[in-house]
C-alpha cells in the first residue's frame, strides 16, 4: 500500500508551506499538487519544486517511465469527473464513479511508493477519487485559513511559477474565493471528518507554532524525524519534487516562518463585509470571529 497524506481544503491556506515543511522528513515526498501533473508537468513541461523542468527531473522521468498515459486526454477527463456540479452526487456516495484512467493514476502513486506522498492537491472530489484508488491507504488533512486572508491573498498577481512567468495564478474575485471557500471547507469535513483518518489545523496555528503544528502532522501522517528548524520560526529548506503549486514551492535556504497579515489592513471594509457574510456557516466552527480584528 503506498501512504497517501492529502492536504484537502481551499487554495491560499497554506499547502505548499506544509507539504514543503513535511518533505524536509526522510521518508516523505513532498509531491505537490499531483491532479496537475498531467498539465502542467507532462503536458506543459513546468518546473519541478528542484528547479529543473518536469521533462528531465531525474524522479518524475522515473515515475513517467512506470506509466503508460496520454496526459492531455487524462487531465481534460479529469476536469471533467471533478467539475461542481458533480459535488452533490459525490456528497452523497462518498465516492467518485470509477474510470479507466484510475489504473494510470494508481500507477503513479505506486510508483513513488515506499514514501508518504504529500499531495496538495485541495480538492476533496479529487481527494475522493485518490481514496477509492487501489493500494492507496489516505489520511486527510484539512487545512483551513481565515476566508477573509484567503480572500485577499487570490486577489494577489503571481506568476504561476514565480516573478517573470507571463501565466499568472487564477484571481478570482472576492466573492467567489468566499463561496469556493465554503464549498470546498464544508465538503472536506463532510467526506472525512468522521472517518478516523482526518486532521484539521489552522493556518493560524501553523504560523505561530510551525515546529510543534507541523510534527504534530507528521504524528498523524505517520511519519517521524527531527525537522529542520534552525530557530524559532526559522527553518532550511532543501528543494522539493513538488510538482504544481504555490510558486513559493521553489524556496530553499533559510525561510522565515512568519504570519501573513497584509490582508488586516489591506482588505476592504466592503470585501471583508462580503467576505464575512458568504462564509458565515463555518467561521465559529472553525474558530474564526466576525468582527476585523486589530493589530
């Protein structure tokens, strides 16, 4: 059985800060968001988190070779098995309908087997379909971050793989980046929450404590080490394999593990208000006030 940890939620809650955190343990790859390996990676020969192209990454030609797949095809079916308005039938079998395509998806699990795989991917239809993949054995982890700093912080202009890249990461507008927030947060707990497999944490948390939140992580994932934290909040990275991502996958050296709260000034009070209101159902179960709080 290959052991998959799935970082399940909404984008701009900090995945590439834990799956980078969690590669840095021996026995872990730190895989990135692998529903985009077959666009980004094969198809559009993007970076791999090492800094070389995915095309001549020493691991992911290994793992290609292990895979017989015609990547456009499988990444614009899988867009099409993971569209919302499939979300309701998911919710309710718990499951995503089977295709032939899974054979090619387990087989890249697989074939980085004998590791924890650290996907963060988000998506929980996706996180489903990896559930229901032969010799995948899934944990979740449900990362959630305040809507309103998620909010702000898709608002921001990136380049998909950093400064100078052309593609920028998709900018929704607050409105929607609050009901994606909703949506994607309420199906996590809904799908695993009671599973026995299942672990949330805060973004918040995992800022103020980063050593501590992230071994209690790798406890539930499975995995132990001593992480590399040369002070307090302050660790060295060694690049990753990630293969999609956050552009901040391409971080190594010494990194400063800190809060980012530009959003507290710089949301709008009308933003914040919006913000607030769509995702209102889940901001105390989470631990989230209404209210903008000072600093």
């Amino acid at each position: 059985m290959t052991r998959v940890l799935y970082i399940a939620g909404s984008g701009r809650s900090g995945s590439t800060l834990v799956t980078t955190l969690l590669g840095q343990l021996d026995g872990v790859l730190a895989a990135g968001e692998l529903r985009y390996l077959w666009q980004r990676g094969a198809v559009e020969n993007r970076p791999c988190g090492c800094g070389l192209p995915f095309g001549e990454c020493p691991l992911w030609m290994a793992v290609m070779k292990e895979v017989d797949a015609d990547p456009s095809g499988i990444s614009a079916r899988l867009r099409h098995r993971l569209r919302m308005r499939r979300l309701p039938a998911l919710l309710w079998r718990r499951r995503v309908p089977g295709h032939p395509d899974d054979a090619t998806l387990a087989a890249v699990y697989d074939a980085v087997g004998g590791k924890l795989v650290v996907d963060s991917s988000k998506l929980p239809p996706y996180g489903a379909l990896v559930a229901g993949l032969p010799g995948v054995d899934l944990r979740v982890l449900h990362l959630v971050r305040d809507p309103r700093a998620a909010a702000f912080s898709w608002r921001r202009r990136r380049g998909l793989d950093g400064e100078g890249d052309a593609q920028l990461m998709s900018r929704p507008p607050v409105a929607k980046a609050a009901l994606l927030w909703l949506v994607w947060n309420a199906s996590t707990a809904l799908l695993w929450r009671r599973s026995g497999r299942y672990l949330r944490v805060r973004y918040e948390d995992l800022v103020a404590d980063p050593a501590a939140t992230v071994q209690r992580i790798a406890a539930f994932a499975g995995v132990a080490g001593d992480l590399p934290f040369i002070g307090p909040g302050t660790v060295r990275l060694a690049p990753t394999h990630s293969v999609a991502g956050n552009p901040s996958r391409h971080r190594s050296g010494e990194v400063r593990v800190a809060p980012d709260a530009e959003w507290v000034r710089g949301l709008s009070g009308a933003s914040f208000a919006l913000v607030t209101l769509i995702t209102a159902p889940l901001l105390r179960r989470f631990g989230y006030p209404f209210r903008r709080r000072e600093v």
